[in-house]
C-alpha cells in the first residue's frame, strides 16, 4: 500500500476509535477510546477562552449608588 491510500485508512480508523469505540470494543480498548476522547475534548475546549457575561446594568448600578450616599 502507498502512503496515498494508508493515510485516509488511519485517519478514518483513529476517527471511529475515538467516537464510537467505547460503544464498541470491549473493555481495555473501550476506556482507552472514552479516555482519548475526554482529554481531545477538553484541550479543544482550552484553546477557547471563556467569556463571561458582562453586567450590563453596572454602570446604572453605581450610579445610584453614589447618588444615594450623597444624599446620605
């Protein structure tokens, strides 16, 4: 087999290992598929930063809050 056709074979294997092989090999090979498959998951998931929401209402918050110390 040339490097042509192998290539394509080993990247469909490795896809289905690592989605559908929990559900279908037997043990060792089913956790090691489950284990890959977490750590991909959660390293694709740290390229990403998380955005957290931003108060909208904060800006307006505050100013009441200093409008109500000065009256104070």
């Amino acid at each position: 087999m040339d490097k042509k056709t192998v290539t394509p074979l080993v990247i469909i294997l490795a896809l289905m290992f690592i989605g559908f092989g929990d559900r279908v090999l037997p043990k060792p090979l089913s956790t090691a598929s489950f284990n890959t498959r977490t750590a991909l998951n959660n390293s694709f998931l740290g390229l990403f930063p998380t955005k957290k929401p931003r108060n909208v209402y904060e800006r307006t918050e505050k100013a009441i809050e200093q409008e109500e110390k000065g009256r104070k």
